[in-house]
C-alpha cells in the first residue's frame, strides 16, 4: 500500500516537469493535421465544383488571336490587375497588333487570376471570367476589350471596376448582346480557375510571363521582335 | 506547495513574463500567416509550386493545409493550450521552411517565400530577400526552441490546467 502510493506521486511529479502529458503532445499534433486535412478538404471541394464550360472562340488555357497558321506562337501570361501587364501592353501592343497583322505570329492570352488579394473584390478573377465572355463574340472584340480593360485598369488594393463597368467597357469595346448575362452569371469562373491552374502548374509564377513558341523570354520588345524574328 | 513549484519551474518571475512573450510573438506571428493565406488557398498552393520541391498532390496538401496548421498553432500558442508541444511543431515547420527557401536561392529560382500570403510570384523588377526570410525564420526557429525548454508562463491554460491537476491531485 505504502509503497503503491510512493510510486504514484513521484510519476506525477515527473510528469509535472515534463510539461504536458505525452497523450496532450499526441493530441495537438493530431488536432494540427487534422486542420491540414481540413484546409486540404476545402481546396478540393473549390476545384471540383467549377463548370468545366470553354469559351467558344477559345481553350482551355486562353484565348488566341491571330492566324492558326502563323510561325510563331506568343504566349501572353496576364493579369488585368497587375500594373506591369499594363505597361507592357503599353509597350509591345502595336508590336503584337503589328506581328498579328501581318500572320508573323499568333497571340494566345492567359488572362491569369493570380493576383485576387490585391482588390477587395478578386478583380483579377472577375476580369478574367469577363474576358471570357468577351471571347465568345470573337477574337477581335475580345483583343479591344483587352485594351480598354488595361485603359481602365484599377490601382492595387483597392475594389476592383464593378460588375456594372466591366459590362459598359465590354459593350464599347463591340461585345454582343449575351455579353451582360454572362457576366452576371460568372459564367466562366470555372474556365479561369482552371487556366489559372494550369498555367501555375506549368511553372508561370508571376505576370507578365512571355513565351515565344513555348521559350520564356524577357519582357522587352526587342526581345519579342528577335525571339518571333528567329521563329520564322 | 512543492508541486506547484515544480510546476510552475524554479525561476523568477521576469523570466515566466518573457516566456508569455515569447508565446505571444509566435502566437501572433502564425496567426497573421494563416490568416494572409486561408482567404486564397489557391495562391498559398501556387507559392508551394513555386518551389518545384513537390509533387503536385503534395504541394496541393502543403499549401492548402498549411494556413489552417498555421492559424490553430497561433492560436493555441495565444491562449497557451500545449504550448511546449505547439513551440516543437513551430519549430520543426520552421526548420522545413528554411530548408525550402534555402534551396530555392541555391538553385536560383525568383520566388518570394510565400510566407504572408502571395502566389510565389514576385512583382517585376522585384529581387528575392532570401537573406531577410531565412534571417528571420532562423529568429522564429530559435524562439521556439526557447519556447519549447521554457513553455510555462502566466496567463495560460496550460497552467489553469497544472493548477487543477494539482488540486485533484492532493
């Protein structure tokens, strides 16, 4: 009896100086991953529900303008809140227009939505997803509305152009009467999640990435004029 | 009387302070990381990617996972739940955190830690801080170490439950 009870208080004592219990380690690691799983969970469940509806006029990854047959390919990884994108389409957009023009090149744009935390309203998703719209009524319509949506472009950290805006600049810039409705309805959200994604797993970090038949080049426009020169 | 002491270590009372302190930087340090990430779980697995460490369904996992892990440890390092326990895993993901941003300078890649929010990605014309990441993760790692040998302070829960233990105990 005695010697039971000796036993017992000298465990808890050495319990008390270790800190927690070893069951209350177990726990809280236990508890950690099952907040990771969690975490994980609701990331799967945001990747499955998106339609998996394409924009007529485009792919899966973006929407090309220019002749199919054209030498060279420009790969154009954007995003309509990011201020560098705006100023290289201020840049070596006539340059672009110029290649297109003339069946030099091929412009597919990725309009990516990888910069959502720098408007209160994930502007850079519901760009995107406008830009498929816009797509819809051709690749010219949509290759103006690109340019007004840089003309128009909001500052960083603010609340993005509303719904109401990014509509009126489409319609100026030639967009088609279902326009308005398939923005409203978020129509392609699930289209620019899952360009978004692709392009992320295909190693595009940051906006603007350029690529010329597939080769990441610098962002100048001697770059661009070289690297399509030397693809013909 | 004795075993409060124990409990309670055999220090002055500044340093049991500087160990709530300790707690409360870590504390507040992952929850403002979690919180950065767990509004944009596809940008925080976008900052994993960019690593090109993982595997695709294991960056998915980190990435995603990691803000929710970030912001329960916080937490519970706030309120001092299993702070010696919190203070190890703090340490080991610190650990980790380093190896990944080290080897992201070694092999040259232009990415941004990813630590408070962001996909990766930097802005252009923008230079990666390795140096700034990995100096501070290293002060994180060493607070938690810290942290980890000296894990009780005032205003706990780990020490309300200490004090009922003993209670229970008598």
């Amino acid at each position: 009896m005695m010697s039971k009870k000796t036993g017992r208080s000298n465990r808890s004592v050495v319990t008390a100086r270790r800190g927690p219990s070893l069951t209350m380690i177990v726990g809280i690691v236990v508890v950690l991953l099952f907040a990771g799983v969690v975490g994980f969970g609701v990331y799967r469940t945001q990747h499955q529900s998106g339609s998996g509806a394409i924009p007529t006029n485009a792919t899966a990854s973006g929407v090309t303008v220019g002749q199919a047959s054209a030498p060279a390919t420009v790969d154009i990884y954007l995003d309509f809140q990011c201020p560098v994108c705006n100023e290289y389409e201020k840049q070596s957009g006539p340059t672009l227009d110029g290649l297109i023009a003339s069946g030099a090149a091929k412009v597919v744009y990725h309009p990516l939505a990888f910069l959502d935390r720098f408007s209160s309203t994930k502007y850079s998703t519901r760009a995107s997803e406008a830009a498929g719209c816009i797509a819809q009524d051709g690749p010219a319509v949509f290759a103006r509305y690109l340019k007004v949506l840089y003309a128009n472009q909001p500052p960083e950290n603010g609340d993005g152009l509303p719904e109401s805006q990014l509509i009126s600049l489409g319609q100026q810039a030639g967009a088609g009467p279902n326009f308005a409705g398939c923005v409203s309805a978020n129509t392609f959200a699930g289209w620019t999640a899952a360009l978004t994604d692709a392009a992320s797993k295909a190693g595009i970090d940051a906006t603007p990435t350029v690529e010329v038949n597939g080769k990441q080049i610098d962002n100048t426009d001697a770059a661009l004029r070289q690297a399509v020169q030397a693809a013909k | 009387m004795t075993a409060v002491g124990a409990t309670f270590e055999a220090r002055g009372p500044a340093w049991n302070w500087l160990s709530t302190l300790g707690r409360l930087v870590l504390g507040g340090i992952w929850i403002a990381a979690g919180v950065s990430k767990i509004t944009d779980l596809d940008a925080s697995v976008r900052a994993v990617r960019a690593y090109r460490i993982l595997p695709e369904l294991a960056a998915q996992l980190v990435g995603a996972g990691l803000p929710a892990v970030e912001l329960l440890l916080g937490v519970l390092l706030l309120v001092g739940a299993g702070v010696r326990a919190c203070a190890a895993v703090s340490a080991v993901l610190m650990a980790v955190y380093m190896v990944g941003i080290a080897s992201a300078w070694v092999r040259g890649l232009q990415i941004d830690c990813g630590c408070f929010g962001g996909g990766g990605g930097l802005a252009a014309g923008v230079r990666p801080s390795y140096g700034w990441e990995l100096t501070r993760d290293a002060g994180l790692l060493v607070l938690a170490v810290l942290l980890a040998r000296w894990p009780v302070g005032p205003f706990a829960v780990d020490g309300i439950l200490a004090a009922r233990r003993e209670e229970s105990g008598r």
